[in-house]
C-alpha cells in the first residue's frame, strides 16, 4: 500500500495532476516556509539563489513553481546542486526551466521504490539554483516568486496520509542581500 501511495505521488507531481487528487489540505504551521535568498557566485553576471527549506511534517513530494526574473534583465537557467542540501536523496529531481516566460518547474520525490524515508521535519538548505543574466544587474534586482503553472503545479508540501495525499502550503520568503554582498558585486561590476 505505501509502495502504491508512493508511486501516485510521483506521477502527480510529475504531472502536475495533484489538485485533482489530494485527499486533504492541511493547515500549515508558521514554521513551514521556503526561504529563497540570491547572491552573485565569481561568474560574471551568475547568481545562486539558495532555497532554505523548514518543515514541521515529513515531505514525501514537493512541487516549486517559482517565476525568476531581473530588473531590466533577462534570466537563463544554468543548473543545480542538490549537493549538501536536505534533499539530495530524494530519487526523482526534476527541473523545467522556461527562460522565455522566466519561470522554473521543480519536482522533487522522496521515494518511488518503498525504501526512501520522507523529509523528515527539520530547517536547512534543500538546494541551489544557479541563473546567469544577459547585462548586470545587482543580486538585488532579482526576485523569485512562487506561482501556479499548468496545469496544477503550486508550492507545496506533499505528505502520505491514512488512505491517501495531503499538501501543506508553506510560506514563501525572500531576504535582500546584505549591504556587503552588494558592495562586492558593485565592485565586481566596476571592475568587470
């Protein structure tokens, strides 16, 4: 039964098909959140922008619809580390970029096998994505927004309930860069 619910999960966030069948919606605690914060990597024109996660329930899947965008800029996607994040053992990490509407997909699932525990309630670093930008801009320029993409795909919590799947919907945050971040990326420009 649970290798069944397991499998569901994936094909829903997958395919986008959770709303149509999530069991239940539960109400999410002021500790569920998603921080993102950007900052300027050594490449020129490069960000990484650090998805922070805190769940107070176990996270069998979540979907991270976000829109990516910069002042006068225009975004291109270029990678991502799962690497030291929380979920780096997830079995299915799907990413769908679409640097024309400047908006990511992301899919992540715990388990499709039935030997992969869920994301245990906890707070730290899930993963980072990296973007490069077509002139400069400042970190500060950027700005990462959690949106609705079809056809079903909104931040959330998927978790593995008696009979079926809930969601919880965190929080969305975005911190500014400190003032030293942005003095060594004006630096960097000038120099550049």
């Amino acid at each position: 039964m649970r290798k069944m619910i397991l499998v569901i999960v994936a094909l829903l966030v997958a395919t986008g098909a959770v709303q149509a069948t999530t069991v239940t919606e539960q109400a999410a605690s002021p500790e569920d959140t998603i921080t993102v914060s950007v900052n300027s990597t050594e490449a020129a024109n490069q960000f990484r922008l650090e998805f922070f996660v805190v769940n107070s329930v176990e996270v069998a899947g979540m979907p991270v619809p976000v829109s990516i965008t910069a002042e006068g800029a225009k975004m291109k996607y270029d990678s991502i580390s799962y690497e030291g994040g929380r979920v780096g053992y997830f079995q299915l990490k799907t990413q769908n970029p679409d640097t024309a509407n400047q908006t990511l997909l992301l899919g992540l699932i715990a388990d499709l096998s039935g030997s992969k525990p869920p994301l245990a309630p906890g707070r730290g670093v899930a993963f980072n994505v990296f973007y490069t930008t077509d002139k400069a801009v400042k970190a500060s320029a950027v700005k990462v927004e959690p949106i609705m993409l079809a056809p079903a795909n909104i931040l959330e919590f998927n978790v593995l309930e008696e009979g079926g799947i809930g969601s919880v919907v965190p929080t969305f945050h975005m911190t500014a860069p400190t003032a030293t971040e942005e003095k060594a990326a004006s630096e960097k420009e000038s120099d550049g």
